[in-house]
C-alpha cells in the first residue's frame, strides 16, 4: 500500500509542478517505474507461492492485475497519460447520473431526447461555453 501512495505521491508532485509529458516520462522512469517492477514481482511471486488458489477472490485480483500489467506500463512510458482516470470518471459522473434519470420521462422517446438534451447542457457547462436557446421551440446551444 505504501508503494501505490509512493506512485501517487510521485503524480501529485508534477501535477503541482505542471510537468509537461517530458518530464513527467524522466521522473516517471526514475522514481516510479521501480516500484512498477516491485509490485509485479511481488504479485507473480505470490501468485506462483500458491498460497491463494486461482478461484478464490485474492487469486482472481492477481491475475486480473497481471493481465493489466502491459496497459499500466503505458502510463510509465507516456507523460500524457494519468496513473488512473479518476479525473474522466469525476467529470462524466454528472452527466451519467443527469442521463440515466431523464431516460424515465414520459415516453421513450422523450426520455432519449431529455437525455440528448442533457449531454449537451452538461457538455457546455463543462467547457465554460454559453449557452443560449435558438428559439422557444428548439433545443439549447452552445458556444464560446
């Protein structure tokens, strides 16, 4: 557990510093991707100890960790990526939750409109855009 804080202690510290992708590559490759390959060798060395059997819920989370291993690497070899998408996943959890409650409006056209609707107010509101009704009849749009 140490370790992982260590990785986002790491993430922390050039998002503050407003690394570019360059950077954020070096210190990666310095600091973090030795706690990467730590990690993975902890993990095989447990998996292979047999200790958990495969089906049990700790033997399911380690082989689905190894076989993510290669698109976590990404992170360490790319500045422009994050360690996670926590940021995605806080930006769009407005909008899912705003989409899935419009879908039981009415009938199922309107809901598939209110959430079409929806998606673009909250797609604006998210780029600081205007936005603006085209007429009393129309839908909103959007622009900078």
């Amino acid at each position: 557990m140490r370790q992982i804080q260590h990785l986002y202690r790491v993430e922390a510290r050039l998002r503050e510093q407003r690394a570019g992708p360059k950077l954020r590559e070096a210190v990666r490759a310095h600091e973090s991707r030795p706690i990467v390959k730590q990690l993975e060798r902890a993990f095989i060395r447990l998996k292979s100890s047999g200790r958990f059997l495969p089906q049990s819920l700790l033997g399911i989370a380690m082989d689905y960790a190894l076989g993510q291993w290669q698109t976590l690497d990404v992170y360490l070899t790319d500045g422009r990526v994050e360690i996670d998408n926590n940021l995605v996943e806080n930006a769009i959890r407005p909008t899912a939750i705003g989409k899935k409650n419009w879908l039981f409006m009415g009938d199922a056209d309107a809901g598939e409109r209110g959430a079409i609707i929806y998606t673009v107010i909250e797609s604006c509101r998210r780029r600081a855009l205007i936005l603006t009704p085209i007429s009393k009849t129309s839908s909103p749009a959007c622009h900078g």
